[in-house]
C-alpha cells in the first residue's frame, strides 16, 4: 500500500505542474474555452480550488459535511458549473493565490488525518490516502483541460499510477451510477506505464479484460477523451461496456467526450 506522504508528494506536483501551465498567463487568456463546453482556463482553476475547499471541510470538519450533501442535493446539476463560473468571475491573480492557498491547507489537514479515519464525499466515504488520490485524479484531468485549451502537451510520469489505479477501484462505482449491476468477477487491466513497464490490476486469468496505455486508460476514466479516439483494447462485452461509462470522479453520470473531439 502506497504511504500517505507519498501520495501528498505527488499531489504537490500533480498541482504544481498544473500551477506552471496557467501561472504565466496574461488575463485575457483565462477567458479562453478549454473541451469542457463552457468551462475558460479560469472555470478550470476556479473548480479545483472549490473542490479542493470541500475536501478541505470533509478533513477538518466532517461532522458539518452532511449539510453540503443536502446544499449540493437541492441545488441539483448547476450546483458544479454555478461554484466554478463564481470563481471564474475573480480576477485572475486572487484565484491562483486562493488556489494556491487551499492546495497548501489541504495537504496540511490530509496529513493531520488519524490512520482509519474515513472522510465523507459525494460519493462513498474516503481515506485520507483516497482523498489525496481522487484531488490528484481531480488536479489532472482538470490540468488535462487546460492543456488542451493551451495546446500543450503534457508529458505523462509515474504519478499516472496513482490515477489509474482509482480508475480501477472505481469501475462498479461507474455501473452504479448508470442503474447497472456492475459485474461479479474482477477484470485484469494491463496498462503501458510512462517510459517502461507495465501496471497491472485484478487476476491475471480473468476472463474480461482491458489494455492499452496508462495514458490512454486515465484519459477515459476522467472522462476527457472517448475510448474509440485511444488505443485502449477491451475483450469482454462487460469491459467495453465499462469503457464507454468509466468515471473516477464523483457527482451524476458525466456527459464525457464525443468520439474525435477532446471536448
């Protein structure tokens, strides 16, 4: 099991490479439209500071997180994009400092966390180590948007593994999110890592199974790429159906991404 510490290290950096695409930015390039329809530069930032906000609540006050289920439960679908086009209204320079600020008090409180302790979320209640992951997949996919808005291309590293791995833990999460009974048996996922290597999860003789890049497979867990623009393979009609609804992150089933579009 990977340490919590370990985890926080590579969220500092997940959120500092993030940092690093929009830090140099002139104001009016905020405004640009990244793939998530409506969503500029600055609805991007403006999210993952307010989510990250939220997981701040859940670490240092748990006990009040029931009444945000019940705030985001009334306000319904535009609960997400109202909180990101608010942050988005900022000026550019005070969100980066608010986001900067809430990405160092969070990691604070996560690792102040009791070992045990389960955080609440929108989704299933979370470890600490779950949360600095799921903000990691969170930070990335985010910063996916971004890039693509930049026209960057970011290069993929090892804290892919991370990201990946949750897209895994998540795949029943997905089928219940669509009303479907998710399947019995664990599927084998084989991924090409970063570099060399391969990552794999679930029994090596499981009858279904997926495999491509770990890039390609973080992709479509987080919903910013369509599995028929990757190279990912799945046999099984299960896991091709899992591919077409894989989501790692919490809230009502995502829109995704249509096939030959990041957006």
């Amino acid at each position: 099991m990977v340490e919590l510490e370990a985890i926080l290290r590579d969220l500092d950096a997940e959120g500092q490479e993030v940092d690093d695409l929009v830090s140099g930015l002139a104001d009016d390039e905020w405004a640009k439209p990244t793939p998530a329809q409506g969503w500029t530069v600055a609805h991007q930032i403006a999210h993952l500071a307010w989510t990250d906000g939220k997981a701040l609540l859940a670490a240092r006050h748990p006990e009040e997180f029931g009444a945000e289920v019940k705030r985001a439960l009334a306000a319904g679908e535009g609960y997400v994009d109202d909180a990101a086009a608010e942050g988005a209204a900022t000026p550019p320079a005070d969100l980066l400092a608010a986001w900067r600020q809430g990405r160092t008090q969070l990691r604070q409180a996560l690792a102040s966390v009791p070992s045990g302790t389960k955080l609440p979320w929108y989704g299933p209640p979370m470890s600490a180590a779950s949360m600095a992951t799921a903000r990691m997949m969170e930070t990335w996919a985010h910063g996916q948007d971004v890039a693509d808005a930049l026209g960057v291309e970011r290069v993929p590293t090892a804290r892919l593994r991370h990201i990946a791995r949750f897209g895994v833990r998540t795949r029943d999460f997905a089928f219940h999110l669509h009303s479907l009974t998710a399947p019995a048996e664990e599927f084998r996922v084989e991924l090409t890592a970063p570099g060399t290597g391969t990552w794999a999860f679930g029994p090596a003789d499981a009858a279904q199974r997926v495999s491509g890049s770990a890039l390609d497979f973080c992709l479509v867990v987080t919903q910013r790429r369509h599995p028929a623009d990757t190279g990912l393979r799945a046999e099984g009609a299960d896991a091709q159906q899992w591919l077409r609804i894989a989501q790692a992150f919490a809230g009502p089933p995502g829109q995704g991404r249509q096939p030959g579009h990041a957006g």
